[in-house]
C-alpha cells in the first residue's frame, strides 16, 4: 500500500519532445517544402538564440528541448548584451541564402513560435524576460505595450 501512495505521489515527467517533432513543426509553422530546410533553419536560430541567454532560463530551455536542440543553445557562449529582436533577425539574414529581412523574419519566428510551444507558455515568458522588447512576436505571441499615464 505504501508503494503504491509513493508511487502515485511520483508523476512520471512529461516526454520532451522529439528532435524529429521540433523540426517537423518548424517545417509545418514555415511550410517548408523538406525537413533538412527546417533542420538547417533550426540550427541557425538556435545557436543564435543561445548567445542571447543566461542563467537559469537557459539551462531550463536547453533542458526542455530535445538533446540536439539544447546542445546548440548550451554550447553559445552569451553576447554581453543581446542584440534587439531587428537586429538579430537581420543577422540571421546574412547566414540564410537568398533571405531578406521579411524571410528572415519568417525563418525565425517559424523556429522560435515551435520552440514556444513544445516548451510551454511558462518557459517562453521565461525567455522573453531575458530579451529585449521586440521578441514576443518572434515566438508567436502578442506584445502588448504599456500603458502611457
């Protein structure tokens, strides 16, 4: 009887995501015609997005993702300070071929909108608390402004 309240007290953790889900999803946000253009696009915003963050909500993120996913934010080492949600897509931009800002944009919020979801609402808020204004709508989430007195 007492194994069974131990064990019932013992959620099993939730399953994180797949590599192969995070990249489908991103292929499906973006509509994308391959999986490899979602791989790729993936491994950019990602790697990007690991110079942009710190302490906690990084280890949290890169835990909560698949394990190749969260080596690529892990092993950035983080910007002194990160770049505005412009400029880091216009960054990207220079990395992607034929891109221009509009696609970039696309490119970025496709990945960063399927890493919003398969990490949850809770973690994103996380994440955009370390970022400057301008990320929300990149993960797919509205921005609302403050309240001018």
């Amino acid at each position: 009887m007492r194994a069974a309240r131990e064990n019932a007290a013992a959620p099993e953790p939730a399953p994180r995501t797949t590599w192969e889900a995070l990249t489908e999803a991103v292929r499906e946000a973006g509509g994308y015609p391959t999986r490899a253009q979602a791989e790729h696009l993936t491994r950019l915003v990602l790697t990007a997005l690991g110079t942009h963050l710190t302490g906690d909500e990084r280890v949290a993120l890169a835990q909560s993702l698949p394990p190749e996913a969260g080596h690529l934010i892990a092993a950035q080492i983080p910007r002194p300070h990160p770049l505005t949600a412009r400029e880091f897509v216009d960054a990207l931009s220079t990395q992607i071929p034929d891109s221009t800002p509009a696609t970039a944009r696309w490119d970025v919020s496709s990945v960063l909108t399927a890493v919003s979801e398969a990490t949850g609402p809770d973690l994103t808020d996380q994440v955009l608390s370390q970022l400057p204004r301008g990320y929300a709508l990149l993960f797919g989430r509205a921005e609302l402004a403050a309240a001018m007195a």
